[in-house]
C-alpha cells in the first residue's frame, strides 16, 4: 500500500505545482554534523549565529522529530525568462537576485506545502494509515540541500547549491517530515565533473575550495545578513548587487535544463529586474516598505537595503548620482553614513 501511496502523492505534488517529489529517510546524511561543526568552527557563518543554535537538530535531521520515518523533499521551481547577468553591466542600475524579484516564496510554497500535507494525511487515512506531518520551507533547523541530495532531486554542487538536470539551478527547496513509511528514492549523483565555472565567476572569492562556502565573503550573505558596514576590502567586488548574488548560480551549465517558473508569483516584477540606484538610494523607511511589501527584501529593512545600493553608486563611477549621496553623509544609521562617505570619495 505504501507504494501506491507515494505513486500518488508523486502526482499530486505535481497537480499542486511542485517541480519535483522525491523521498529520503530522516537519519539519510549522517555527514552533516562533521561538516556543520567545522563551518562554524571556521568561523564561516560570520554573524549568522543562529547556525550555531540548536546544532544538534540543524545537523541530525532524525532527532529534529524522532517520530519521522521519511523526508519528502520538494523542488519549487522559480526559473527566470531572462539572463540575470545583464544587468551587471548597467552600472546605473541595482542588481537582485531572482528569488526577490517579486513575492516571498516562503510565503507562496509554505501554502502548497500545507496543502499537499493535508493531502497525504487524508489520503494515508483512506488506506487506513495514520499520518503526522510537519512542514519546513527555510524556517527551521533543517538542512534542506544535503537531504535534497539524499533523496535524490539533484547533488550539491560546487557552489554548495543543490543542481539538478531537471531544473538546473533555480528551484526552493520545501520538506515534509512524515511519520509514514515511504519508499526512498536513490540518491543523487555528483555531476560537477571537472567544471569550475561557478567558483571562479564568484567577484569575491567565497569559494575556499570546492564544495566550502566562506559566507563572510559571499555577495549573497553581506547584502541580505551581514549588518553595519562591509569590509572595505570587500565592497568593490559586490559590484551593483544591492540584494543577494546569483552569479555562481546563472554560470552553471546545467541551466541549459532550467524551466521558466510557471507560479506568477515568482514572475520578476518590471520594476525590480533593473532598478535605477537614483530612485533606490533616495528611499525613507515609508516609501521602502511600500515599494517592497510583500517581497523578501522587505525583511532586510531600509537601512541596509540603502546602504547596498550606495556601494554599487560607489562602484558605478558616474558622478552624476552624488547628488543622491551627498544627503546620507550624515544619515542617522551608521551604516548608511559610512557608505555614503565611501561612495562619495569614489565618484565626486
């Protein structure tokens, strides 16, 4: 019966919008905790000190519920129509990553997350099973590309990032943890090869070797997590990313399997593929919550959204945006003052 179970629940996440369904057992990467302790051993995780908590969970899927006995790992595909990279050359405009280029997908896969749970739960009752299920999408200590991999969506790449030959590198990660026993599948498979394309494009070198992450200098972390002023030494090579970095994520040549996201939802809004870094810098607190509601970007707060786009203004060489600058010398956050003197001394 549990297999007819999971034939089903296979189709129905795809009826309910899911990219992909694959099954792990809980206690399926017993490597994790060695590798988690010497991220954080390194020091890796920068301010990030919420990595550090609850270790014992964040590092052994099975004791996060001792009750589960399979892992349903989902793909949501978010695939963008265009090439990200374009906008690196616009010096006058901000760069986004995709995933924020329109609504929280936290928000949007957490409801189809519930709804195919509901689901397995009524369908497990009709084959007289009792089911529990929790839901995790990005919101708990859950390691979900290790167990991506495991249950066989697509393999950790260089990058850290799950790959996979369906979806190339634009998909979210989603997880059920279930107390029925389901059927898992294989693991994936390493296919990076001898390929280096996502290491070396990286503009800040984050990549201490394949497979490791220095978040300390990944574009992604000091724009969205990183608080106060960036490394000085570091700021250049952030280029005009004002909000994340997909540049390592865009170079792999496994994208040429990608799919355009079929969820409006995750559609880029126009506004935000190539935002002019005059109408960013010039935003209070009011108008960045307006302009940004409903998005991701909305959690990083005006303050250091504001301090981003002054170092890509610092970094686009044109003297004619100084006159956005002048004004948030003397901004009340730290921060925004410190980035504007910066980016005022290389453009004035």
């Amino acid at each position: 019966m549990s297999g007819d179970l999971k034939q089903a629940l296979v189709v129905e996440a795809a009826e309910v919008g899911f990219a992909d369904c694959r099954i792990c057992r809980p206690d399926a990467v017993p490597q994790v905790m060695a590798r988690l302790q010497a991220f954080l051993e390194a020091g890796r995780h920068g301010q990030m000190g919420w990595m550090g908590e609850r270790v014992h969970w964040r590092g052994a899927p099975d004791a996060l519920w001792p009750e589960a006995r399979s892992v349903i790992m989902l793909a949501e595909n978010y695939g963008p129509d265009f090439d990200p990279r374009a906008v690196l050359e616009q010096k006058d405009r901000g760069a986004i990553s995709v995933y924020a280029q329109n609504k929280d997908y936290h928000d949007v896969a957490k409801k189809r997350l519930k709804r195919l749970g509901r689901w397995l739960i009524e369908a497990a009752h009709r084959q007289r099973q009792e089911a529990e299920i929790k839901v995790f999408v990005d919101t708990a200590p859950v390691m979900e590309k290790p167990l991506g991999m495991a249950a066989g969506l697509g393999w950790q790449g260089k990058h850290t990032n799950l790959v996979s030959r369906k979806l190339g590198s634009w998909f979210f990660l989603g997880a059920i943890f279930t107390t029925l026993e389901l059927e898992p599948d294989e693991a994936g498979v390493d296919r990076c090869g001898q390929c280096r394309a996502c290491l070396d494009v990286c503009p800040t070198d984050a990549f201490p070797a394949p497979y490791q992450l220095d978040a300390r200098r990944c574009i992604s972390y000091l724009t969205i997590e990183h608080t106060g002023p960036v490394d000085e030494a570091l700021r250049e090579g952030l280029g005009n990313h004002i909000y994340g970095c997909d540049d390592c994520l865009a170079a792999c040549p496994w994208n040429k399997f990608a799919q355009e996201a079929h969820e409006a939802k995750y559609h880029a809004r126009d506004e935000l593929k190539a935002p002019k870094l005059a109408e960013l810098v010039v935003l209070d607190d009011a108008g960045f919550r307006a302009l940004f509601s409903g998005s991701p970007i909305k959690r990083a707060g005006r303050d250091r959204f504001v301090r981003n786009v002054l170092y890509a203004i610092g970094n686009s060489g044109d003297s004619g945006l100084a006159e956005y600058v002048r004004p948030l010398c003397d901004d009340p956050d730290v921060a925004v003052a410190d980035a504007a003197r910066w980016a005022l001394a290389r453009i004035g």
